[in-house]
C-alpha cells in the first residue's frame, strides 16, 4: 500500500530544536504539512523557516508565575472538605488541608472566601451553626461539638500548581520551576492575558497556529499528601476547579439563589461526572460554559486579528467548552484537537462543529504512556501500542472522517524506533487514502438511528468523562466504542429530550450503567412519562437495549423502571422469599452471541417466563430477548468491547431493526469490518483480529471473497 | 460410649400402627419413654397401652372440613396482588387469580373482603380511585386507564387447601382429600374449635400430651399455577395469613387509624421477614400476638382441665407465637418442639421460657427430605444425614441443652436401615450424657456477652425466617449457627434496645446483613443517636463485627453508617472518581483466619489508612481489623458457617476482648471443640471434622492431649 499519492499531508509533526535535521527527516518521512511545538519542546528557527506551517502551543492560563507572584488574588480556586474527625469532647481542632498534596493547595482564609466556608457534622448531617466555629492560625476550631459526632470543614484553597505541570513533574520527573495558574474572572488577570497574548502573538509571527491547550479550567485532580492515595480524586469533566468567591457572587447575582459548598461537596464526594447532575449543577454548569465561551471568544478575535488562525486541544484545562455544548460554536474556533486512544474519540472530535477536526495520536512521545507503562523508554513498545490504538481509531475513521492526524512529544524518543516510524507512515498512508473517500462521498449506513440515554445527553456525546481507560468500569464506554465504527447513526439524548420526542426519530435505544449513576439515569427513572414514552416507543416497533443496571431507581414496583420491557429485574434485597422464574438458555440465539464479551449484573433475575435467556452464568440471566408488541428489548448483563464484542452489537441491531446488514456492507467473518464508499465504488475491509482471516463482504457494490492479513486495511475498487 | 447409664429416657419415638411390634423393639433400641403419632400415621392400642408416655398430634384448624363446608367464611384468607397487566388502551381487564395456583386461593368477593380491594397503576404509584373500577364475573375492569401504564389488584382471597397438607400432597403424592383450615377469628368456628377439643380430649384417655402442630395461622406459602414457578413465595415468619377483614376491623378499632391492602401487598414484594418491619406492621403484629396467644392459652386451658399436658410444636402453623415474643409465656404451654437441623435451632428451643425442651430430629422419617433430596428411599443416606445434622446440635447442646429428644414420620421407613438406627441410638446415648453433665451445673463460659443487633431484635432470636438451607443467602444466620457452639453468652437486640442502654453489658456488638434488610438495619441507621452510642461503645472498649453490608443505608455521608469504625466503606457508584487507600494484606493475622470461610463483598473499599487489612481477594478487602480509641471493629466480607469458621470466630472474639480462652476450655486443634463442666469436673471434646484429630486441650480442670476419631464426641471426667 505504498502508494505515493497518499504520502503527503494533513500530519502534524512534534518538531524539537536541537533535533533539526531529525525533525525535517520525519516530517519527510510521515508526509507531515505541519510542525508544531509540544509542552516541554521549542522550535527552533531552522524548523519553522522550513516551509511547514507552524502551530505553537499556548496554555494561556500557564507561565505567568512573575503576575501570579504580585496577584495572588487571581490565582484559580476550588472548595475542598477536610477529612471528618471525631469529636473526642466538646472541642474539635480541625486543621482542613490535612491529608492534602501541600505543594498543590493553599487555604483561602480571605474574608471573601470565609464567608463560604461551612462546617458540618456529618454524622448529623447537619450544618454547625456558624457561632459555633472559628478559624486561627490554620485550623478550624468547632465548639458545643456532640462527643462521637464527625466533623468536617468544607473550604476555599487556592491551587498553587497546574495540574497538567504538576502530572508532569511527578510523572515525568521534570524539575523546573513549578507553574501557577491564573483565573480569567480576575479583571487585573482577565486584562494581563489577553495583552499578553497580543504580545505574544507580535513576537511569533512565524506562527500560523495557536493551539490552545486548552482555555482556562482544568479537570480536577486532586492530589493527596500519602503516597498510599496520591491520586485522592480525578474526573476528566468535573466543574470544581472553575469556583471562586467571584464565580459564586456572580451566580447569585443571576440565578437569584446562592450555591454553598455542599453544593461542590457533596458529603465529600463532590459532584463526580458519573453521577446524575442536580438543578443548581446544571445552572452552574450553564453559567460557567458561557462564561468560558466569552472569554474564549475575545481570544480567538485576538489571535484572528494577528491573522492566525485558533486550535483548541480538547484535553486539559478544556472545562467549560465542550464540543456539544450550546456555546462551542459560538467560539469561533478554527479547529479542534483531540487526542485518541479510542474510536468513541475520534467520533467525538469527527462530529463537532468546528472547521477542522485533528486527532493527536497515541503513544504520546514520552518516556511512559498516560497508563504509567513504559512507551519510549526500555519495556515499551510504542509500535505495539500504536497500532492497538489504530485498531479503535480505524473503524471509526472509515465512518467518519477527521482532516488531520498528528503527534506529540520529544521527537527525538523516536531515534532508533524504526517499527514505530514506519506504523506511524502506514497509518498516515491509510488515514489519506480513508480522507479522500469521505471527501468523494460518505459511506453506506444502515437506516438505523441509536439513541443513547443517559442524564447528560449531548453534552456528553461519546465520551463519559476522560479516556477509555479512565472509565471503563462503567458498561457504557464499551458500547459506546463499538457504536464508533458501526454503519449506524449515534445520537445522544437526556430525559429532558425524551420529554421532548426525542425518541420520534430513534430505532434503537440504549440505556447502559449502574444503579444512581448518570449514564444509567437516576431518579429520572421515577417520572413516570418517561417509562410510559419509553414503553411506547418499544410496543409500537422500536427497541430497547439495557446494559447493566438500566433504568435502576429505588421506590418503583420494579428495580429496574424498564422491567416491564425486559422481562428482568435488579434484586437488591426486594425479592425476599420471592422465587424467580426457572428457565432454560435457549441453545440458537437469533444473532451470534460473543460469550467473551457479555457478563452477568449480579442480582439480575427473571421477572417474565416469556423472556428468552440467550446466556446465563450461574444461574443469572447474561443476555435476554423479549418481544413487547412490535418491538423488541434485549438485556445484557455485562459489555466488555472487543471486535467480537462490536460484531455482536452489530447483529443484533440488525435483529431488533429487521435491516438488511449488506445495505452497509457486511463481511463474513466475524472480527472482519467493512465500510461502502458509493460515490467512489470502494469498499474498505478491515481485519480487527489478530490472525489473517478469509471473509466474504456483500454490499452494494458487488460480493467479495479476500483474505486479509492480520489487522490489514483492504481498500477495493468494486468496478463492476 | 455403650454406657448402660445413658440407655433410656428423653426420647420421643414415632409410633405407627401396623408396626406394632417395630415400634416397641425401635422404643427399645432407642431407649424412648414416649410414643408420639405423626402427621399421616396413626397409633394402635398395642401401643398406646404398652407403658409408654403418648404424645398425640393435633392441628386444631385442620381436618374440619365438613365444618368448613358449610361455613366457607370461617376459612382462612389472605391478600395477593394480581401480576401487572398493561393498559393496550382506556379499558384493562385483570383476572386477580391469573397465575396462582387455583387450588390454593379461590376469590374472596364478599362485600365486607371487596371493601379493601385496591387497583393500582403501579407505573405511577398511585391507587386508582374506586370509581374506576368494577368486578363482575371474577375479573376487575379498571377504566380511564392510562395506556401503556401497568395496573394491579390487590385482592382478599381464601386459602382452601392448608399449606402444610399441600406440601405433602405434592412432594409425598398424598392423595387424600385436601384439608381447609379455620380461622379462630370467625366466632363460630371458634366456639366449634373449643368443642371440638373437648370432644378430642374426652375420647382420647390414653394421651398424656396433646401435641399442638402448631396453633392457627401457617407461615406464608404462595404457591403459583406454572410449574417453572411453582413456589411463588414462601415466609417462615410472614404475618399476611393471619389477615381477614375481621382482623383488618379489629385493628381499625384498637389503633385508631386503618390499614390498607398495601401494608400487606408492598408494591408486590409483600412484607417478607427479611425486610425492615413497618410501623404498621409491627402494630399489627402485636395485635395478631396478643390473639394468638389469648387463644391459645384458652385451648391450653381445656387440654389441662382433662389432666393433660399441651406442648406446641413450633414450625408449621406457629405464627404469633414467638418463643421470644411478649406474650409466650402467658400461654402456659408445658413443653416446645422444636425441629432441628442446625445448632442455632437448638439453642433457640434451648433458651425459652417453657418447662419442657424437646428437639425433632431430621431427617424425618420419609422418603424424601425438606430440600427434596431422597433420605429414606434409593439414593438416600439417612445415617450420613443425621449425622450431619448431629455435628451442628451436638456443640450447641453442649452450650444449652434440652430436655428431650426424638423422630418424627413413618417408623416403617427404618426397616432395613441399621445404620441411621445406631446412629440414632448413639445420638440418644451421647445426648443424655450432656443432660445429666448439664444437670449437675452449667459449663464454664466466657466473660463475653455478644449483642447481635438487627431490626427484630430478641423477637427473631438465633432464626431469621426459617431453617439454615432456607436463609443461607444471609450471612447472619451463618454467624449465628457459629455462635451457637461458643462459650460465649449470645443476646439479640434491637435498635430500640440500643436506645435504651442495651449495650451496657455487651462486649462485642455483631451486625450482618445486606444494605436495607432487616438483619443490616436499612434506615434505623439514619438515626445519629444509633451511631453515636454504638461509637461511644466501641470507643470505650466494647468491640464491632461488621459482617457483608452492615449499617447500610442511603444518604449519609458514607454508605455504612459505621464505616468510620470499621475504615471500610461499600461503594455502591458514590465513590466515583474517589481513589480508595492502597493496602498490603498484612502476613500475620492476630487471629487463625479460615481463608475459605471468608468471602468478600462487592464494593467494599478501604476508606482509612489504618485499617489492616487480613484477607483480600481480587483487590477487595475481606477481613480488616482498626483499633478504635479503646475498641476494635473487624470487618468482614463474608462467612460461610464450617467448623473452621466457628473456629476463627471463637479467636476473633477472643482477639477483639482479650479473654482467656482456656477459661472455658479451648482446643489446639482447630477442627476440635470443647465444653467444661466444672460441677462435674467433665471435659467434653468434640471433633468437627471428618478425620482423625489429635489434640491438646487446656482448661481449668487441667491440661488433656486426646486423639479423637472423626466426628467422635470424648467426656473426660479431670479428676486430678
């Protein structure tokens, strides 16, 4: 496949000075247009008067510890709650940031931020009166405490140490001096960036993109003083690190109802992501996101004024400006960047509205990868993971396609990693040869439109919240992946959108998670509209997947709101001395079942003798089929994505749709996928699995018998 | 152990006519002074005349069914709920009975039952207004439906077949005609029930104890009409048979507010004995306490006036007349039959306040066992079974004994089984050992009193809802089995008790269930004053067994309400993005941990630094330990009852109070257990296990090294 028309282009290159020739070397080699810097790396004049556009990376809430040092007003913030401590009389002493990284928070102790300070007796779960309690000298004195009663102190810190520079030092060993960050809500800091970004861009005219990474807030990472539990808590989407006295003022000021620290705290299990957001989050979150998307907005009318052009990576203090949000567009970004382990990423950053759409690939160019394993050091094996990564990213690139592809790092860890540098050239080959398809006309799909529900709906496309690795405890993220590169149609949707008839256009639905937690719904399971619209949906044709505990709230008649559909429920307890149904594991399911891939949910029990049971595992049903009026609801147990796993969500969409696999293009064996270009007559056969293997593709196009290597790209021309 | 002194006495046989002469070689053999009847046999005058005691049995609601013929409203009833019946559109239609087994329940739709019919659109929760519906010809027409919304009857119904007849009939394939049961509360069946007693006492001289099996009201069986689902529920404790209309006013008349369908009907799940008892419900309880036992006492009553005893067998028709109730005693029975597989029932027998405590022994004599296994039929081992069974009584009458022993069923059933005979006659010899070493002064115990804390306090002493083999999903009833064979002294108290200073004289507190069961608590944990006292307790030295999911309930501020005793928490997704502490399972236990008995439980995460971790399996910790100022708490993932697991048990509360173990005998090898007599100067060794065991024994009496053989009981008399 060595074809020389797709060795040139859309690749972005992590340049390095000092590596001069080593960086025009491979820009040569991987077909690079593009050199840009990376955190840690410079570009030196020799590269980037080399004829390459130049993108050069800017954390503008970074590197400004001279301002941060006479401001330490404007640096960010976030509300932390002490560990409890047990009152041993009538006296309590707690000193709050105990147990905390002391290198990463600093109490805020100014009057502003004392005034939302709270102490609570948790065991009361009750706030203390305010007389009851005092602060001196870095503790917190409680009184009239109740012996034997826990105490905590919920309080303002200051982040002294960006995360992202923090990640790097501890990970990575770096020794320089520690970054501070600064809060674009603080107009001195608010006034000092955006001219220092003027400045900036007047001193670098050879660039022609700035590559945000990202805008303000970080994703929250909250490190602990113990080795035994650095990593104290990190959610890739979580709000906290955006608050501050001013943030909660101004939200006051225009909701008309005052936040508290238990509104971060949440009996010290702050808001996490995977768990259902209530009203006051939402409106904070909507406060926020348009507050990012202001001041992002001045910025990219700075840059554009300097005439270049704005990326954003969509990675780190990314907060506030997600992608499917209502005021990303509003930016005016000129691209997006997302880096991708995964093909549920690729999907993310392919369907958001944006000009261009940038994957940055993995491995990343460092000594270890974000797994804490060695990549570009002794141990690794960059080549290996690479094409891992290719594997996900693949099959959801031949769905949809992004424009450019790229990557980051120390360019000269590449010296001597000749498999890795020739994988990264194939993929750059296959990634043109796919882009020039889609540019001639999008692929075959089947007239299947999956609606996922969950409580975030489009806001949270694809992703739940960080990699696949960070979240793949929750079922969803496996589906989600293999939905990435099927021939179908993926929509988000919220209750809020159920409400609203979301479900008109939807075939399928999804609803996959544990019980409380965001992606399996909630409370939200208890208004009964949902369950009537739902149940509606699925009678008159439609069809129901639940995965894991779907539709699981504690008050209903049924664990599980949809157990009436599914024919299964969740036992938590509620069957007492109720016997379930017997039943037999039907011997020939009506789509092929992936025994690997589908696990069992503990306390899953037949509710319905008509439910037929395609597999079980110690006694419990793994993967159900019920008919309810004309359409169809499948339970399932347990997910865990593979190419077999993804073939066999495929299937059986087409058994609860009725559609015909082949409008799509369908191959015979199955860890085999194809994509149907009709415009350019191509189909693309993909081998997911790890031997060759010799399958059968039928599309429009014609039928094919081909023998595929492991893990090879097949692109033919079906001519006739 | 062929002692000639332990040959005879204490023994109940179960006599057959048309064994005659089996019966007396069999009392001989066995050395029984009592002649019982069973449920299916009869006794001759050959026997009843041969010198014997003659108990007779008596089940004073059953065999009257010509009385019930022509009084069909003296029969007993119950509330059910239809299965759910989607709306297809305005008008539902719901056969009530529809998927019950219709030779059990038969409608009741007399106007006095039809007042406390309810329909329900369970999809909203709500009762639907009594003018939309009607029933006619044996179905409820339910109007103004909403469609696609789920609707429900709650309904009267009477029980025409009596449960434990039923159970013969269809696991014995008895034949005869089913037997109805009559409700005491029906005042014509009542005064026929004492007449009929007179009568009953009048013509049958040659008895000396009237065997009551039991009184009125069935535990709960709810038999389905698809054999996949025949058992539908089944409640050893369940009240909801003892309901009638009658019951309902009576109940309207004394508590001031009435009760409706669905304190009974619980959205389906009825009110199981597993979970949290309501406030109605033990209102009503008490209610139906205090008539079972006013009753009660009147037929105890008659059956004295005849110069006859009245001892009650307490496991079938047994409802209202707890052991540990309120009002047991005030009945005045002369003796309680208890049916034993396990020690925990034993010691339940054990410790009531009644003159006589007899033990049924299984297996019963029949072909089949409770578990539907084969016993004395191809296939079966009776000997093996008895034997088995005799490994759980034995340790707990070396505890607390009783005062008799005996067999029920057909006595033919032993032709032939010369084993399970000498088996038996051994258990007979061995038995009367214990009681005469019991008579002559308790064994020595331990300074430990353990309080096992749950929703029923001492109401459910030592049994949950039923036998071992049918509450084994509960790890409390492991526990208790455990604590049946160990010098310790043994309470069981309520929330309320721990209000009122309970745990003053306790020195461990034990509390083992799953989250929202009523062995765990449920919401009795919401209330910090339970919390704050059990704190107080374990801090001031008392110690803690937290065993599967205890003190669990929603929204505090961790998911145990003792976790910050025990420094483990259950994740039930709260968690989110929480990193829990690492650990290192620590290699030297301050106890002998029995690694197979300890099982873990899903979620549980460390939450302290402190807690050291025991056992761990797949990352989960399993047996933890934490020093809690003066105290200890030890968490425990699981328990499976083994003598192995007894053992640790004994260590771990001998680790958690720093008793002295020898001071009521202790054992060096593991698999070994011992009881000291000190009136008697007596050392009873018992191996638990199915080898050969040799072993030290040291105790106040002095210091032993014996070899025992499998299962081999040792009285050493330690003159020296």
């Amino acid at each position: 496949m060595k074809d020389q028309a797709y060795r040139h282009g859309g690749f972005t290159l992590p340049g390095e000075a000092g590596y001069e020739k080593l960086t025009l070397e491979m820009a040569e080699k991987w077909g690079a247009d593009v050199i840009r810097d990376s955190d840690g790396t410079k570009l030196s004049p020799e590269i980037t008067e080399a004829g390459y556009r130049i993108y050069s990376t800017i954390c503008i809430i970074r590197e400004h510890n001279e301002f941060a040092a006479k401001h330490p007003d404007a640096q960010q913030q976030t509300f932390l709650s002490s560990d409890p401590v047990m009152a041993e009389g009538e006296v309590t002493v707690i000193r709050p940031l105990e147990g905390f990284f002391e290198e990463q928070f600093q109490l805020n102790d100014s009057p502003e931020a004392m005034a939302w300070w709270e102490v609570w007796d948790r065991t009361k779960g009750e706030r203390v009166p305010r007389e009851n309690w005092s602060f001196a000298e870095g503790q917190v004195t409680v009184r009239n405490c109740r012996k034997y009663h826990r105490y905590t102190v919920s309080f303002l810190c200051w982040r002294i140490w960006e995360e992202i520079n923090m990640y790097n030092h501890t990970t990575n060993h770096w020794t320089t001096e520690h970054l501070r960050q600064l809060d674009p809500r603080h107009p001195e800091a608010w006034s000092y960036l955006q001219q220092w970004l003027r400045n900036w861009c007047e001193n670098n005219p050879q660039t022609n993109v700035i590559r945000l990474t990202s805008l303000f807030y970080n994703f929250v990472w909250i490190f602990g003083s113990d080795l035994r539990r650095r990593t104290r808590f990190t959610d890739w989407a979580s709000y906290d690190f955006t608050v501050s006295p001013a943030a909660l003022e101004a939200f006051r000021a225009e909701y008309g109802y005052a936040l508290t620290a238990e509104d971060f705290i949440r009996g010290g299990k702050l808001q996490a992501t995977h768990r259902p957001p209530t009203p006051a989050k939402r409106d904070y979150m909507d406060m926020i996101q348009r507050f990012v998307a202001e001041k992002a907005r001045t910025l990219v009318e700075i840059i554009h004024s300097y005439g270049k052009e704005a990326y954003v990576f969509y990675d780190d203090s990314w907060v506030g400006m997600e992608p499917y949000g209502k005021y990303f567009r509003s930016i005016g970004f000129d691209g997006l960047i997302k880096c991708v382990f995964s093909g549920f990423e690729c999907r993310l950053c392919a369907g958001a509205e944006v000009p261009v759409h940038e994957l940055r690939f993995h491995p990343y160019l460092f000594p270890v990868g974000l797994g804490g394993l060695p990549t570009f050091m002794e141990g690794g094996h960059p080549e290996r993971d690479a094409a891992a990564y290719w594997m996900h990213v693949r099959r959801a690139l031949a769905r949809q396609c992004v424009d450019r592809i790229g990557l980051g790092g120390y360019l000269h860890l590449t010296i001597g990693q000749e498999k890795f540098n020739d994988a990264i050239e194939e993929m750059g080959i296959e990634f043109r040869h796919l882009k020039e398809l889609h540019a001639q006309g999008a692929p075959a799909e089947l007239p299947v439109t999956v609606a996922v529900l969950h409580c975030w709906g489009s806001l949270r496309s694809w992703t739940l919240s960080g990699h696949f690795h960070e979240t793949d405890g929750n079922i969803l993220i496996h589906l989600n992946e293999a939905l990435s590169g099927l021939p179908v149609k993926v929509k988000f949707i919220s209750f809020e959108d159920v409400r609203g008839g979301a479900l008109k256009d939807a075939d399928v639905l999804i609803n996959a998670g544990r019980e409380g937690d965001a992606w399996s719904g909630g409370d939200a399971w208890k208004d009964p509209e949902i369950v009537e619209e739902i149940t509606r949906f699925v009678y008159e044709g439609g069809a129901l997947i639940g995965a894991g505990e779907p539709s699981a709230a504690e008050g209903m008649d049924t664990r599980l709101a949809l157990a009436h559909l599914l024919g299964v429920d969740l036992d938590r307890g509620d069957y007492a001395c109720h016997f379930p149904w017997s039943f037999e594991e039907e011997k020939e399911a009506p789509f092929r079942v992936d025994r690997e891939a589908v696990g069992v949910t503990a306390g899953i029990r037949l509710t319905d003798p008509e439910t037929r049971v395609l597999m079980s595992r110690d006694g419990i049903p793994a993967l159900t089929v019920r008919e309810c009026g004309k359409g169809r609801a499948v339970y399932l147990g347990g997910f865990t994505y593979s190419p077999g796993a993804a073939r066999m969500l495929l299937e059986m969409l087409l058994y609860l749709t009725g559609a015909d696999g082949s409008a799509a293009g369908h191959t015979s064996h199955p860890l085999t996928e194809c994509a149907w270009f009709p415009a350019s007559r191509t189909l693309v056969v993909m081998n997911q699995g790890e031997e060759p293997a010799e399958t059968e593709v039928s599309c429009p196009g014609g039928t094919l018998k081909v023998r595929l290597e492991a893990e090879q790209t097949l692109f033919c021309r079906m001519d006739g």
